[in-house]
C-alpha cells in the first residue's frame, strides 16, 4: 500500500477534518465524563460503566476516523511502481551445443540441463514477447524466428544436437541478423520493438580462433552495441567438467572471462550457473528482467477497500455496542 507519488495531494488536506472529528468525539467522552464525576460517587460510576465496557465502546468510532483516513488518501490518487508485461519485445535465446555441452559434472549432462531450464524459461515469458533460437557449434542456426508460438521454440530445443567447435561470435551476428529480419517485417519505422540477446555456452570460443576476429566474439558484441541489442551471457558448467572423445579424456571447464566481457562490451548482463537450481534462478531473473518493465501506476484501491471496510465495519459495531451509527 503506497504512501506516495499522489495524483491529488490536496485532498490530503481533509484529514485535518478527520483529526478535528476525532478530537471531537474525545472532548466529547472528556466533557461527559467530567458531568459523571460531578454528579455521581465513585463507587456508582464503576456499577453503571463496568471496566470491560471503557475500550469497547469506543472501537466503532476508532473504526471510523480510521475509515476516513483510508478513503481520503485513496481519494488523493497514491501511486506506485507496477510490474508490467512487455508487448512487442524480441529475445533470441542462443543455446551452445557444442560437444563440451556431453559433460556430466551438471546432472544428467549439461546439454539436458540446459535444455530443462531453457524450456521453462520459455513457457514463463509474458506472451507479448517475441521469442527466437538459435543454437551454435561450429556454425551458428537459426532453429526459430522470432515468434510468439512457444510450442515451436521448445519442440526445437528439445531437438538439440551436438556438434564439434565453438563459434560464440557467429552466434551473436547470427541472432542479430534475425532481429533485424524479424523488425523489418514489422515495420513501423523508428518504432522499432526493443531487442535482447540471451547467449548461454559452457566454453572458449574456437572458431574463429581470437575472440576480436571480424567474427569473433568481441566483435559481435560491439557491433550489439552499436545496434542498441545487449547480450546476457550465462556461463553454464563447472571448472571439472570433462568430455570423453574417441577414448580420450578431454577437460572442458567453463570460460567465464570471455563470456563476461562479451557482456559489458554489449551492455548486456554476465551470469553465472554450475548446477540445474543455478541455472534455472538465472532463467527466472531474466525472465523479470525481459519479459516485465516497471511502471508507475494507480494505488489507490487498497486504500479505497480498507477505508470502505472500516466504515462499514465502525457502522456494524455501533449497532451492536451503541444499537446506533455513530
């Protein structure tokens, strides 16, 4: 319940009636029982007005002032910030696949948790949001455009394949070009829909071999950037992952340098998950993050209800106590 940002901070200035009401109603109860003490012994007064009774009758007139107060700050309009859906927004979710992603040292395997988590990150998006995947080994694929639908985007994540090398930089060019196709579909000019980049990988760029190559990451991440696109990498996997190839045991630990540094270069936010929980609470933030914008709003119903009930309710107890209004 908000006590601030009001619409109308000059009705605020009835609660000064109220606080004249309630020092009425007590200079009344005063003055009365001054003429009681006047006219009455102690020992009459204490049989007519019993201990039990001196709080009692008075709550329906506390209810009241109490009331008023709510319905005048609801009548000066409070306000308050408000999660709200995003409509129109553009997220491409770039998924690593490549064979480091066999690694067990996150249960079943990486590629499985990650799968899982991805799933429920897409069913709790806000269903305004425009939602594309791409997955990335040695090549990076769009498997989605940017839809709506989100059976399509996890019927193509739960088909996910393996493959060898790591290209990061081509996944990030790649996911661009697909926002950039998906927003010259939809027009409408300089009122282009907001756009973001979730990139999760488990290890070092391989192909091309520097990350500032001209398809390097870095470079993709720059040229984010510069189109106003930030790139939330999350760094999946632990330091002793390993994969084994042909017989051989090869380490495959995460790289959280380069993942982190891809995000500051775009603007983006580095994340970091060693386990399916992990993994999943990072999910849950960018879900927040991407698919909810904060906006201040009216907050002034709350204060309408609890006022409503407490003048109903001051109504109530006087009949009860007082058999009146009071």
């Amino acid at each position: 319940m908000s006590l601030s940002g009001f619409v109308h901070p000059w009705w605020l200035l009835w609660l000064i009636a109220v606080a004249m009401v309630a020092a009425a109603y007590i200079a009344v109860q005063l003055r009365r029982r001054r003429k009681a003490l006047r006219f009455a012994s102690f020992e009459m007064l204490d049989a007519v007005t019993p201990q039990r009774r001196k709080w009692y009758i008075h709550l329906p007139a506390a209810l009241l002032v109490l009331g008023l107060t709510g319905l005048t700050i609801a009548a000066a309009g409070p306000t308050a910030d408000h999660k709200v859906p995003r409509n129109r927004a553009t997220v491409m979710l770039a998924i690593d696949v490549s064979l480091s992603m066999e690694a067990t040292d996150v249960q079943p395997s990486r590629l499985e948790a990650a799968q899982e988590a991805a799933k429920s990150f897409v069913d709790e998006l806000p269903d305004g949001i425009n939602l594309g995947l791409v997955s990335f080994a040695g090549t990076a694929s769009v498997l989605v455009s940017p839809t709506t639908n989100r059976q399509s985007v996890v019927a193509a994540i739960d088909n996910l394949q393996l493959a060898e090398r790591t290209a990061t930089g081509e996944a990030i060019f790649t996911s661009l070009q697909a926002i950039e196709n998906f927003a010259a579909g939809l027009g409408g000019g300089d009122n282009v829909p907001p756009a973001r980049i979730v990139l999760e990988s488990d290890g070092t760029q391989t192909v091309p071999q520097g990350l500032d190559d001209p398809r390097g990451a870095f470079t993709a991440a720059r040229q984010a950037k510069k189109v106003g696109v930030p790139v939330s990498t999350i760094s999946f996997g632990t330091s002793y992952g390993y994969v084994d190839i042909e017989g051989q045991r090869i380490n495959v630990p995460v790289d959280d340098d380069s993942l982190k540094q891809i995000a500051e270069l775009s603007g983006g936010t580095f994340f970091r998950a060693s386990s399916l929980g992990e993994l999943e609470s990072v999910y849950d933030t960018l879900q927040t993050q991407l698919g909810y914008e904060i906006e201040r709003g009216d907050a002034s119903r709350p204060w309408l209800l609890l006022g409503s009930a407490l003048v109903l309710a001051a109504a109530a107890g006087s009949l009860v106590v007082g058999r009146r209004l009071p």
